[in-house]
C-alpha cells in the first residue's frame, strides 16, 4: 500500500475551520475504492497543526486519487488557507491495514 502522512500549518484565523474547510474533500477521497483510509487530527502542541494520515491500496489508487476532480479542487483552494507549503512522508509497504503494537498488547478483557 501507499502510505502517507503529511503534515499541514493552517493560517490561525482558519485552524478551527479546517475540518469543514477540507470536509468536501475528505470524503470524497474516503470514497475512492483504493483509498484505505484518509484520518486528520489536530497536533496537541500546535493548534494550528492538522496530521492527515492516508493509505492507497496501491499505485494505481494513488494515482487515481491524484488525478481526481476533487483533488485538483483541492489543490486549487487549500492553498489559500495555509500558512506553509505542507510536509510530507511518502512511501509504498508491503501490507494492506494496520497491524498491531505488540509491545502494547492489551489483555483480553472477556
């Protein structure tokens, strides 16, 4: 799978915003048959720093999702909100999901 993470500085004025700002987006990319999962969450330490992490089944998806109508909306109109050019990791594994934290593993409760 293709797995990114990729790290956006939003503009103060529009940082509680965010989630409806690139809400049209999210879901429309959550409803891409490649995509796996498309997750934002807010930094704890900087408010003004939202933490998307994304999967694509494969290349295909990706570019797919690249090449979609709602991403080059996106691309048109996120920009605007932004107080920097986003980070990015990206990078193709060998899995399809999450696997577990062994190290933390969580007794069975039944």
């Amino acid at each position: 799978m293709i797995f990114i993470t990729a790290k956006f500085r939003v503009l103060p004025e529009h940082a509680d915003r965010w989630p409806e700002i690139t809400a049209e987006f999210t879901e429309a990319t959550r409803a891409e048959p490649g995509c796996l999962w498309f997750d934002w969450s807010r930094s704890l330490d900087d408010p003004t720093e939202y933490v998307l992490v994304e999967a694509f089944r494969d290349d295909q998806a990706g570019a797919a999702h690249v090449g979609s109508a709602h991403f080059r909306q996106a691309r048109q109109t996120l920009p605007a909100h932004l107080a920097e050019t986003p980070r990015i990791v990206n990078t193709t594994i060998p899995q399809d999901g999450w696997s577990e934290l062994g190290e933390m593993a969580v007794p069975s409760r039944g």
